[in-house]
C-alpha cells in the first residue's frame, strides 16, 4: 500500500519492539524500529515519521535526550511523540510533555493491544 503512515519506535527491549513492530504492520502502517536513542534521532531526521513511540530509557541516549534533540531540529512539530516507559512519575511526565511529547503511556500499566490501539487512533 503506497504512503501508510510510518510508526517509529524506540525501545531497547527488543522483545516487547518487534511484537509492537509486526502488530501496527498487521494493521498497515510502516514501521521502523531504533534500539537505543541516537538511532531513534537518525532515523527520525531521515524517515519523518507521522509517530513515534519513544521508552525514556535506553542506551546512547535516553528518551529525554531524544526529544530535546526532535525539539532542536523542530520535528516535535512534525511528529506526534507518544511516550512509553516504566517510569510514572508526575516530574516524568511534565518534562516530556515540556519537551514535545503528547501522550504518554506506562508501559506496565497497558497492553500491547491497548499501544496499538492508542497508535492507530493518532496515525489514522
């Protein structure tokens, strides 16, 4: 299918990325997957995704270090920035919204199903 949205997602568990990864394929979008934060922000500069999925952390650089990155370049305007990590804390959360992101999801707390769902809901 030509121009599905693409989905990026950066998460250091490969595990818990690639079973994201083949469920948002499953339902059509393209998906491009980082391992640490510094691919996160090469592969966003270069594949402009509509979305991307970012753990706060990670080697390299972490999901903070990722977003203050996209804000500098100017692409947190271009990309709807979803936030999935274990931390839960409040300062957690308003620093990555300050930073650019627009929602923000604990991963212990939701299902994959309910991630793929949350992402269909942005990029459609």
């Amino acid at each position: 299918m030509p121009n599905m949205p693409k989905v990026l997602i950066a998460e250091d568990e490969k595990v818990l990325s690639k079973i994201l990864s083949n469920k948002l394929k499953r339902q059509g979008l393209e998906v491009i997957q980082a391992f640490d934060g510094q691919e996160a922000i090469d592969l966003a500069k270069k594949h402009k995704p509509k979305l991307m999925l970012v753990d706060l952390i990670m080697p390299n650089k972490d999901g903070f270090e990722v977003l203050t990155e996209l804000q500098k370049l100017g692409l947190n305007k271009s990309i709807y920035i979803i936030i999935a990590s274990n931390l839960g804390q409040d300062a957690d959360k308003a620093r990555a919204k300050k930073l650019g992101a627009k929602d923000y999801i604990i991963k212990s707390n939701t299902s994959v199903e309910e991630i793929v769902k949350i992402v269909l809901s942005k990029v459609k």
